[in-house]
C-alpha cells in the first residue's frame, strides 16, 4: 500500500472520528439540539401570527419565514459548540493532535450539518401545517442540503475565528450574517421557486452549489491559520 493511500485512509478515519465525537457529544448533552430546536419552532409560530399570510401570498412569505428560523436557530448552535470546545478544552486537544486541518474543518462542517439537519426536519412538517404549504416532499432536500451546508461552512470558520475574543457571542453573528446573505437569497428563492414555480427563473440550485463548492475550499485552505491564532 502506498504512502499517498495510507495517508488518504488516516485522515478518512480521522474525519469520522471527529464527527462521531461531536454527534456523541451532543447526544449527551442534548443542550443545542433543544435551544435550536425550541428557538426555530418559535420563530415559526411567532412569524405566523405577525405576517400577514393571505393565501394569494403564503407562498412568498413562507419561505423567509422558515429559512429565517433555520439561520437563526443554527447560529446559535455554531456559537455555543465551538464556544465549548475552546473553554472545555477538545478544540485544544485537536490541534495538537496530528490530524490535518483541513480535516479537521471538514469533519466540524459535517457535524453541524447533521445536528442542524436534525433541527430542520422537526421543524419543516410544524411549518408545512402552520403555513398550509406543501413544502414536505423529495425536492426539498437538496435545497436544506445546500443551505444548511453553506450556513455551517461560513459559520464553523467564523464561529473559530471570534471564539478567542472576549465579545464572541457578539461577534460571531455579526462576522456570519454579512457572509450568508448569498445563501439565505438563494434558499428562500429556491424554496418559493419549488412551490409557485416561475418559468426561466435563475439556477438557485447552482448557485447555492457554487457558493458551498468554493467557500468550503476556500476555508480548508485557511481554517489553520484561524484556529492557531
């Protein structure tokens, strides 16, 4: 077996490693999954009762009313793990650890996106009956994939990025937000594109696929330099 193929299966088993010890992590915790999970459901019941959703215009507001509550719901999940991590010490032990940053990146990105994904699922049927839509069906996955991939990218390397800093729960929002605009436009459009659809309306799709293709590149390049600060 070759070095390049024995380096390839490390890191491999590295990656997995690392989002089993996330995932099992907030199995026993259970802390982000119920303040993600509690804050988006009411966000959805809130927004229900101060829109003004008329049935000629359901379709229009629904969508930023449900990708509202899933960037704000997974906002505050990215700010609280990496904020453990770096105060309980697992963030320290990993970067002594031989592991690859890159790696490293990958594996928390993929972590945030089950626990988010998790979120999305409870709360996308509790939205389908508040807003009368009907938004579960097979063609929604790929749009939550893409969104949900492009919020943990930008939000696990800036969520890094402000979790040495004093102000952190301050600054982690504020750093995020501005990046993400991409990717809320994009979700929302989507999301209303699949139920009134428009005829040669934009490729949200590739658009959510471009933008997660190059920020998560971008971000394995750069993660050391952020995490070594």
């Amino acid at each position: 077996m070759s070095m390049r193929t024995t380096g390839a299966r490390l890191a491999w088993d590295q990656f997995w490693a690392i989002i089993w010890k996330d995932l099992r992590s907030e199995l026993r915790t259970r802390q982000a999954w119920m303040s993600m999970g509690l804050f988006a459901l009411l966000a959805l019941v809130v927004f229900n009762f101060a829109f003004d959703l008329r049935v000629e215009n359901l379709a229009t507001v629904g969508p930023g009313a449900l990708w509202i509550a899933f960037i704000f719901a997974s906002i505050l999940g990215l700010a609280r793990n990496i904020t453990v991590e770096q105060d309980r010490g697992p963030m320290d032990r990993l970067l002594i650890a031989p592991v690859d940053r890159s790696v490293v990146y990958l594996a928390k990105v993929i972590g945030n996106v089950i626990v988010i994904s998790v979120i999305e699922a409870v709360a996308l049927p509790v939205f389908a009956i508040l807003y009368n839509l009907p938004i579960v069906q097979p063609a929604i996955a790929p749009i939550l994939l893409l969104g949900t991939l492009g919020v943990a990218a930008v939000g696990t390397q800036f969520a890094a990025l402000a979790a040495n800093t004093r102000a952190r729960e301050l600054l982690t929002p504020l750093l995020i937000f501005p990046l993400i605009v991409p990717v809320v436009i994009g979700a929302v459009r989507a999301t209303e594109a699949l139920l009134t659809p428009i005829h040669g309306d934009a490729p949200w799709l590739g658009l959510l696929a471009a933008f997660d293709v190059i920020f998560l590149s971008v971000s394995a390049i750069t993660f050391q330099f952020v995490v070594e600060e």
